[in-house]
C-alpha cells in the first residue's frame, strides 16, 4: 500500500536495496558450524571495508601455537614450540620431568582462569618463561640439532596453511606473527613447511648461542603470553613501514592475543578471529565478548582463507 506513495516509495526501496547488500552471503565459510560471532552484521560490515580498500591496505598479526598451528590432531596434542624442544632428545630426562610437571600443574591453569586479572597474571607468566628458558640453558643444546627436533616432532601447521601463507605472499601482505613461543623453533616449523616466504616477519624469544653454537642465553625482552604488544612498541621501525596498511586481520587463540596489534598506529579496520581450542564450556563467553569471530574446536585455517579471498578477490 506504501509503496504507491512514491515519496515513500523511493526511500523504502533504498533501503531494501541497502539491506539485501548487508546481509547477502559473500563468505559461505561463516556459517561452519565452528563458527561463534557476537554480532555478524558488523563482522561482514569490517570485512567489507577491508574487501573495500584492498590487500594494499592490509597487514596480517598473527599468534603461532595453537593458532597457526593445530591443536590436537587424531585426539592427540600438538606440541608448542616450547614444547617441541622439552619432548626432544635434546633434553635430559630428569629436565623433561621438570618441564613438563611443574607447569602444567601450576602456571597453566593461571594462564587460562578467566577470574584472573591479566595484571594478577602477568609476574606468574614472567616466572614460568623464566625458570624454562633457564632449565633450556643448562641444557647446552646446539643450535644446529634444533632442525632435528622440529622434524621429528609431532608440530602440524593447521589444515589449509599452504593457501593461507601462499595467498598473504601472492598479495604482498605482511605476516607479522607474534609467539611468546620460541622464536628459532617456530622459524624452523614454518621452514620446514616450506611456506617461510619472504612477507613474514616473526617476534619471538631468540635464543643465544656461544662461539660453539651452545645456547647460552636468550636475546633481549622476554615475551610472554600477555606482553605481545610490546613487541609492536619495540619495533617501531617495523612497524613505521605497516603505517599505510590501517587494516588488520588478527588471528590467535590467547585472551592475551587480543592486544598484539596495539602498537600499530591509525587502525581503520581490525577484525579478531580467535580459535577457542581448549576449556570450551567455561571460556567460550569470554572469547564471545572479545573476539569478532570465534572458531570452536576448528583445526582449519578455513575461515581466515575464506575472509582473505573475499578481501583479494577484485571488485
Ligand atoms: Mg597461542
């Protein structure tokens, strides 16, 4: 009846045009089962201006473990980077038993309590690294055995890396991967892989080694779970060069994750994807409020391909 009103009728029609153009599927992928978003409508409203402005304009900050790479495979965990060395033969049995007991029994669950402040975790992440960065260093493990562990461990990029590092490469967009893992062992998993490609830049825990190749130390600023935005202030000269990409796509499975790209100046665009890998029933509300897309139990990198070929795929 309205729509004989033709001031009306224009306006009405406008905005049903506008209306279909939000809510029309362009990425199929968002509806796995996988996925949780608090508010759909502005996710695809962030992916499209990021399909707006182009790859020119986007800059990738990722976590690694369990982000990057998967988390169980065959109802088994995938080690960490960290992991990947205390489970090698690099390492003494009676430190694998140190290593291994006394943080799972005491730091974890301090990470992962969401009743804990980040605040109140912070100096029990600063002791955990350090007391395993030291027991690493009593260790005299060489720096040329470390391709050895990485090869024979059981460290598994998640499905569908090969088109998520190759379509960031084709486009020219940075990979700026954030760990408060170890830094030379995620290196040699990403080398290993066979997609260390020339876009990627890593800020991690590097270790030191003497003139006879012995790790010694470790170099610089220790990072921990929730100091990773740190490592964008203390690269400002990286980051100088991402000034004009102001579009972010963030990926990482830490609540401690969700501040990587604060150091990077003028954002337009930031969308976080957060992979809820482990305590889903208690966690699942938290990772709802804070990231923008949260996949559940998803050991695919399916959805940042998806979101990634819908944002370089031409207008
Ligand atoms: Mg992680």
């Amino acid at each position: 009846m309205i729509f004989h009103i033709p001031w009306i009728y224009v306006p009405v029609r406008n905005v049903l045009a506008i209306w279909h153009q939000l809510t029309k599927y362009e990425i199929p992928e968002l509806k796995k089962p996988s996925v949780i978003m608090r508010d759909r409508g502005r996710v695809e409203e962030i992916i499209r201006n990021m399909h707006g402005a182009g790859p020119g304009a986007l800059q990738v900050i990722s976590d690694f473990d369990m982000t990057l790479t998967r988390f169980a495979f065959n109802g088994k965990r995938c080690p960490t980077s960290h992991n990947i060395l205390d489970n090698s033969s690099l390492i003494s049995e009676d430190c694998k038993a140190k290593l291994a007991n006394f943080p799972k029994s005491h730091y974890y669950p301090i990470e992962i309590d969401s009743s804990l402040s980040v605040e109140d975790k912070v100096p029990h992440m600063v002791e955990w690294w350090t007391q395993a960065h030291d027991l690493l260093v009593q260790q005299r493990i060489k720096k040329d055995q470390l391709a050895k562990a990485v090869r024979e461990s059981d460290a598994m990029l998640r499905d569908g890396y090969e088109v998520f590092f190759g379509s960031l490469k084709d486009h020219s967009i940075p990979l700026l991967i954030f760990s408060a893992g170890l830094g030379d062992i995620l290196e040699e998993v990403i080398e290993h892989n066979g997609v260390f490609h020339p876009n990627v830049r890593v800020f991690s825990n590097y270790m030191e080694f003497d003139k006879n190749g012995l790790l010694c130390s470790f170099k610089g600023q220790l990072i921990h779970t929730f100091n990773k935005r740190e490592g964008a202030l203390l690269n400002p000269d990286q980051f100088e060069q991402l000034q004009d990409r102001p579009n972010i796509l963030l990926l990482g499975d830490s609540m401690g994750d969700l501040t990587m790209a604060d150091g990077v100046q003028n954002v337009q665009n930031i969308l976080r994807i957060g992979y809820l890998n482990d305590k889903v029933e208690e966690r699942r509300d938290a990772y709802v409020g804070s990231y923008d897309i949260v996949l559940e139990k998803d050991e695919t990198l399916d959805i940042p391909n998806a979101i990634l070929r819908y944002i370089t795929e031409g207008k």
